[in-house]
C-alpha cells in the first residue's frame, strides 16, 4: 500500500505515499486502489469499530503524486 499518512483520529483523510504497485502499472493499480479502500474500511471497522466507508480521491496510477483516501464515518444516532 505505501506509506501511510492519517490526518486524525478518527480519521477522515489518508494519504499513501510510494505506493509502487500502482505507479507502475495504471491498469493493475486501478484494480488495487479498490482493494486498499476495503482494506482501509476493514482496519477501521474490525480495530477500531467505526462503521467506515473509504473513497478514493487521487491515485498516482492517474498520475497524482500521491493517493489520497476520503474517510465517511457516520456519526452516532
């Protein structure tokens, strides 16, 4: 995934530097943005218990020079 970034607790942005497995090769990185946005929502749901869903914003496999995650987390009712 590259080197993680975490804006705040809970977070809302996370951002993955030197992520190589995207940067070289577009197409395969497209398909491996989608795994990291579940693996994101899954560290978050089974560590921490937020109900998260993660949203890619920019992606280096689109020539970004980094990938950059949008956090959603409702709030409690």
């Amino acid at each position: 995934m590259g080197e993680l970034e975490i804006d705040t607790i809970p977070p809302t942005l996370v951002t993955v530097k030197d992520s190589n497995s995207c940067e070289k090769n577009p197409h395969l990185g497209s398909i491996l943005c989608h795994m990291d946005e579940g693996v994101l929502e899954g560290i978050l749901i089974e560590r921490h218990g937020f109900d998260a869903t993660a949203s890619e914003r920019l992606c280096t496999s689109k020539g970004q020079d980094h990938c950059l995650f949008e956090i959603s987390i409702p709030l409690p009712e």
